[in-house]
C-alpha cells in the first residue's frame, strides 16, 4: 500500500473514530459498516420524517373531514332557522288575521 493511500486510510479512521492497526481489509470493512448503519439510520430517520408527514396529512384530513362536518352541521341549523322564522311570520299573520277578526266581531257586538 502506498503511504498516501496508507495516509488516507488513516486520516478517514481518524474522521470516523476508528483505531488503525495497518490491517487495509479491517479498515475497508470498519469503514463500510459504520457508513451503512450511517446509511440505515439516515433512511431510518427518513421513514420517521415521511410518517411524521403522512401523521400530519392524516391529521389534516381529519380536520378537514371536522369541518366539513361542522360546515354541514352549520347550513343545517341555518336551514332550521329560516323555516322557524318562517313559521313565526305564518303565525304572526294568523295571529294579526285572528286580531282583526275579533275586533271586526268586537265593532259588530258593539252595533
């Protein structure tokens, strides 16, 4: 081995923290299994990121399908207080038709 390989090799051990004993294939290896599980975790953290993502979309989901509901909860309610309020202007007017019809029989009685 060259010194500037063999100086390479020892200057990666010393990034990754790794005794070198001069032994290239224990190296290689040592080298390979720590940038794999560098790997694994990186894709690990990656699957933790995407199903956070797919957390959040599904909690946006199911906020959206809330508030569609409320939505529809809402127009309901607004449907039920137009006919009440309709039903109360009928009543108004039978009660007003009712008022006039007493004083009409009121004004007979009277004559």
């Amino acid at each position: 081995m060259s010194k500037t390989k063999n100086f390479d090799l020892i200057a990666e051990c010393q990034i990754f923290g790794l005794n070198y004993k001069n032994e290239k294939h224990d190296v290689v290896v040592r080298i390979c299994s720590l940038l794999n599980n560098f790997i694994n975790d990186d894709e690990t953290e990656n699957d933790e990121e995407e199903d956070d993502l797919s957390d959040i979309d599904e909690d946006d989901e199911t906020r959206k399908e809330e508030k569609r509901q409320l939505e529809d909860k809402k127009r309901e309610l607004e449907d039920k207080k137009r006919q009440l309020e309709d039903e109360k202007g009928q009543l108004e007017v039978e009660r007003r038709k009712d008022d006039e019809r007493r004083e009409k029989e009121k004004r007979l009685k009277e004559e």
